[in-house]
C-alpha cells in the first residue's frame, strides 16, 4: 500500500476530469453488472509511465468527440479490491498496471497492457483510444 498523501495527486489527474474511483469489488460489480453503454476503466499506478503516458494519454483521448459513457478507475497498490475485482473482468489479459479497458454493454471490447502504454507518447495513447470511443462509443 501507498501512503495516500503520494498517490492523491496521481488519483486527482483523473478525478479532476470526470472519472469516478471505484475502492470496492462491490462498486466494479456495481459498474460491470449495468451492461448498458460505455464503460472506461483506469488501472492506475504510481509507476513513471502511468505518469508520463497513460493519464495524460486517457485526458486527451476525453477531447474526442466521442466518449465513453462513464470514466472509472482503480488505484493498483492502492485499492487492492477494486483492482483485484476488475482485473476479473479484464480476462484474458493478464495483471498490468497501468492499463486502460474499455467496456461496451458489460463487455471487454477494447484493452491497453502497459506495454502498449510503456514508451509510447502520450499522444499515441489518445490517439489509439480516440479511435476505440468512434468505434464503439
């Protein structure tokens, strides 16, 4: 676990702009078991690409004109529960962090690992997932 002084401003860089942390296993069942709409789900971490690429990468992608429905994330190291109950619904894809999934109607249809996200540029990331929210958004 992370002292929550260190991780508030990582969590804030998506708070800020609309996503809804999830701190319970009963809150991602809550999300996954609506199965109506679009889903964005955030593993957050406090790793340097998660840093230097996904978040800023996921607020970019947000300038698109499409968009998920709801923005989410759970804090890997953090939320322990949360991450471990959407990694479920993030199968097959092994653990990563960070890692952003995209939900169409209760279904993984779209899903970064860190090694898309780990040395890429924060723009290619937005780029990739602006392309996911014109598909399925």
């Amino acid at each position: 676990m992370y002292p929550p002084e260190l991780v508030a401003p990582m969590k804030e860089e998506l708070t800020n702009v609309g996503f809804e942390e999830l701190r319970t296993s009963t809150e991602v069942d809550q999300l996954m078991n609506e199965k109506q709409g679009t889903a964005l789900v955030v593993v957050n971490s406090v790793c340097g690409c998660a840093a230097r690429n996904a978040r800023p990468g996921v607020r970019m992608a947000l300038e698109n004109a499409k968009r998920p429905d709801k923005l989410t994330t759970v804090f890997a190291g953090v939320d322990a529960e949360a991450t471990q109950k959407a990694r479920q619904y993030m199968l097959p894809y092994p653990p990563s962090s960070p890692a952003i999934a995209l939900f169409k109607d209760g279904r993984l249809v779209h899903f970064l690992e860190r090694h898309h996200i780990e040395g890429r540029e924060a723009s290619m990331i937005a780029d990739n997932l602006s392309a996911a929210f014109d598909e399925f958004c």
